[in-house]
C-alpha cells in the first residue's frame, strides 16, 4: 500500500472528535480567523500542524506558538521547501485559496487530500453535542436568511446558532461548550467549492435553501457553470427539505439533480401566491402551504407585509428571505405562531438596507452589502425614485443589465471605485439621460464625503439616496462594513452641515470643466 493510500485510508476513519486524530500531519492554508480556527482545532484533536500564510497576525502567531502549531509565513506562489519537507497528510485550505494555488496543485499531483473547514467540521461535529445543520446559501440574502433561520428555532426553544460564512466559523460553534440543537451554517460558493458529495466527509443537512444564483465571483470560480454547480452542492443529501426559489429556475433545477435522502420534500418560495408544497403571499400574508395536511385547499397564516413594515422587513427581497427561512424552520418543526411572535422582534443588521437619516423628504439608505448587481437590483426595487451610489471592484461581472432595468426610476447616479469606467460607459450606454456624477479621489477618508454631498445636490423630496453599490468594496475600504459606516458618518455630517466636499460634480460623460 502507498503512503496516499495509507493516509487516506487512515482519514475515512475519522468521523468523530472522538477518533483517533493524533499524530496526524495537517496543512492549513490561511491565518484569518477560519485558518486560525481549523489550526486550534487540529492542535486540540492532537495532530501535528504546520500553517502557512502570506502574513499573520503576532497575536495569533503567537497563540499557535503556545499551542503547538508552526507557523510559516511565505506568499505561497510556490511550494515552500519546509511544506515539502513536512511532508503533510492532509491539507486543509480556507475559503478563498483558488484551486490553481501552487500549493493546492503540488497537493492533488502528490496525492494528498485538501479539505476545507466545513468538511473538518462536520466530521468532528459531535464533540459536545451532535447537532442538526441548516444550510444556506445563494448570491445574496444568505446572512439574513441564515440569522433569521437561527432567531427562529431559538424562539421554539431550542439552542440554535448563526455560523459558517456569516462570520462565526463552525469550528468554533462545534467546540461550544454549551452545545447546540441546531447549527444554521451560511455558505459561501468558496466553502461549497471543497465539499465532497459522498463519503465520510459529505454533509447530510436536515435541510437547505439556494435563494437565488447570478453571477458573482466568476473571477475565482471561471465561469458561470463553475460557479452554480459548487452553489447545488448544498442540496446534497439533504434528509428532510430542499428550499428553492420558485422565481429562480437555477435553483429548482439544482433540487430536482440534487442526490437527496428518502422523503426529503422540494419546498417551493416566491412572492406570488403559493401552491400546495410552497410558501409564498396572498393579499399581503405570508403563507404557508407545505406543513400541513390540507395544503391542497388550506395555508397557514405566518404573518402580513403590514406587521413586517415597521420593522424595515417588507421590501420585497426581504420578504423573499422571511418565507425561506420560515420553510427551513418548518422542516425543523418550529410552529407558525413562534414565527409569528419572533419576527416581532427581528431586526436587518446594519448596512442591509438601512435607512440611515430621513430629512427634507428624502430618505437616506445604507446598503453596503449589496456587494453584486443582484443584490443592487433587489435593494433598487424597493424604492420608487432613487439617487443612486454605486461602484467599487465589480469582481468581473457586467453591470449593463442592471443599468438599463433601473434607468427610469434613478434621479442621478455618484459613480465610486477603481471600476468607474466600466460603470461610466454603462450608463452612456443605457441611461445617457440620467445624470451622473463621478467621485475620482482615491483617498479613502474623502469618498463619501464627496459622494454624499453630489446626491445631496440633485436629491428631491420624495427620492431616497441609496448606497447599492453592486460592487466588493476593497478597492478603497476595508470591507463593506466601513463602508457603509463612512456612508453613514458622511450622510449625518453633511445633514449637520459638517461636511467637507467642496468639489462640484461632474458628469464624467462631458470634459471637465474644471481643469
């Protein structure tokens, strides 16, 4: 027997915190905080760790010290002598190294398995207690879906925690003392990406939802077919329901070639009204026509689009995300009258559609986290005029489309980020009569600042200032969370007449008069 085949024989067998993991050697890629997790992890289970990063934070390098990790700081565009030289058995890579990372390659021609954090998760998911998972994913909605999925289980009484992608990795979930009944994992397409379909490392959920699937990350995945097939994986071997979305055929048709376990039911959502097996709305209530026995002539009333308006939760694509989480939690056996009460009390975080300030008429919305043109043309629905701040890395996804659908009901747009030109031509292309003004400083601290105080000129009673920006935001900000915040604190200083922006716009489609 080969030493692959001996390692790989040794990996199927652990399938439990409670395996014998000693000893083994583990590669991880990545010190963010996924990295950081699956190394504690590994060290704590007792095998021998070696991570590698392009950079490492001294606190964190210097826990690993402490608990028995190497770590290894190289750029890893080459296979480093010492991962050679540690000859690993197992390889377990972040979200977000691409397969074509030189490390990856040198693992798959030398015949060492790379995993990443869920699979090691799941394989080690019953240290405390063994937990249901949820899955979710989609292009976009996962993080609500997913923290209201969470809310709601919590509100049946059972202990339910929000993790995965949304920021908590499921390492450190599994690890909880307390333990839980039920783990809601948001997953990205980077997480799907890794994930086997069979054997000891596949996922068998109590129940998944793919909410909706456009283009996004094709620069990582190469292509749109790449992208959907890792998106279908969280249907696999589903063991109760498949949640789709009625108004997206991508999806339906992943449920429908998902290999799922017997009885697992296909659960239909949509804003229209539902069949039998579905969720959707009738006459402004939220319905349920999937958990009940006379769904064929009767639903089950969750809640009305009146009761989710004072909350912020009736814009469309909101309520698309409140009917998917309420299936998934039906699966769970949560009743709709604990739906009903604990959406009640649920709240959008922040820079999700978030209505900011309200002032002369005009109303000010921060949402940051529409970082695609999907999730801009969602937020751009749910208002009737609107002043649009868009831009920023565009991550190769053409934004044509979403220009020319929402040309009518834009005041202006303010043009941010490094891919302005393609945004600038779009409109030319599409919109040649909306004005548009174009924010070129490079300056972090003064974006805003100058984005805020164009829409500010041009906005009328009536029309909201909407940052969608439709676009990831580490050009010029550390992520979409500073982002919205530097919105935020340029739309208050410039309502307290604090502002600094004291360039007049310009429409980039005619010379610049400035100079």
């Amino acid at each position: 027997m080969s030493g692959a085949d001996a390692a790989g024989g040794r990996l199927d067998s652990l399938t439990s915190w409670h395996a014998d993991w000693s000893g083994l050697r583990v590669l991880v890629l990545g010190a963010g905080v996924t990295g950081f997790a699956v190394a504690d992890t590994l060290a704590e289970l007792g095998a021998d760790v070696l991570l590698a990063a392009t950079t490492v934070d001294d606190d964190r390098a210097r826990i690993l010290d402490v608990i028995g990790v190497g770590v290894l700081r190289h750029p890893l565009d080459a296979v480093p002598d010492e991962v050679a030289g540690f000859g690993p058995e197992l390889v377990v890579a972040s979200p977000g190294f691409h397969p074509d990372n030189a490390v990856l390659e040198w693992a798959a021609a030398s015949g060492v398995p790379v995993w990443g954090d869920i699979e090691l998760a799941w394989r080690v998911r019953d240290k405390v207690s063994t937990a249901d998972w949820i899955l979710v994913t989609g292009t976009n909605g996962k993080t609500t879906t997913t923290q209201l999925a969470a809310t709601l289980l919590a509100a049946n009484g059972l202990r339910a925690a929000p993790c995965g992608n949304i920021g908590v990795p499921v390492l450190d979930a599994v690890r909880d003392p307390g333990g839980f009944d039920v783990l809601v994992v948001e997953l990205s397409s980077y997480q799907l990406h890794a994930l086997p379909l069979e054997g000891p490392g596949a996922l068998h959920p109590l129940a998944s939802v793919c909410l909706n699937v456009a283009d996004d990350h094709l620069d990582w995945h190469g292509s749109a077919e790449a992208y959907r097939a890792a998106k279908a994986k969280v249907y696999a071997n589903a063991r109760v329901a498949c949640v789709y979305n009625r108004a997206d055929e991508a999806t339906r048709r992943m449920v429908e070639e998902a290999d799922v376990e017997e009885g697992a039911r296909a659960i239909g959502f949509g804003l229209d009204v539902p069949g039998p097996s579905d969720f959707g709305v009738v006459e402004g209530i939220l319905c349920d026509r999937a958990f009940l026995e006379e769904r064929h002539s009767s639903a089950l009333e969750i809640i009305t689009v009146d009761e989710l308006e004072p909350r912020g939760l009736a814009a469309p694509h909101i309520v698309a995300n409140i009917l998917a989480a309420s299936a998934l939690v039906r699966a769970a056996g949560v009743p709709v009258g604990v739906i009903h009460d604990a959406l009640g009390e649920f709240a959008l975080d922040a820079h999700r559609i978030q209505t900011v300030a309200l002032s002369g008429g005009i109303r000010w919305v921060d949402d940051s986290k529409a970082t695609n043109p999907h999730a801009a043309e969602a937020s751009l629905r749910a208002f009737p005029r609107v002043v649009w701040i868009v831009g920023g890395l565009l991550k190769g996804v053409d934004v044509d489309a979403l220009v020319a659908a929402h040309a009518r009901r834009l005041r202006a747009a303010v043009v941010i980020g490094v891919d302005r030109a393609a945004l600038v031509a779009a409109f030319a292309r599409h919109a040649s009569d909306v004005p548009l003004f174009e924010v070129d400083a490079d300056d972090t601290g003064t974006v805003m600042a100058l984005a805020v105080g164009f829409a500010e000129s041009i906005a009328e009673d009536g029309d909201t200032v909407l940052l969608a920006p439709a676009a990831a935001s580490m050009d010029q900000f550390a992520d979409y969370a500073d982002r919205g915040r530097r919105f935020q604190q340029a739309v208050r200083a410039r309502l307290d007449g604090e502002a600094d922006a004291d360039s007049a716009p310009h429409d980039p489609r005619e010379p610049d008069a400035r100079g």
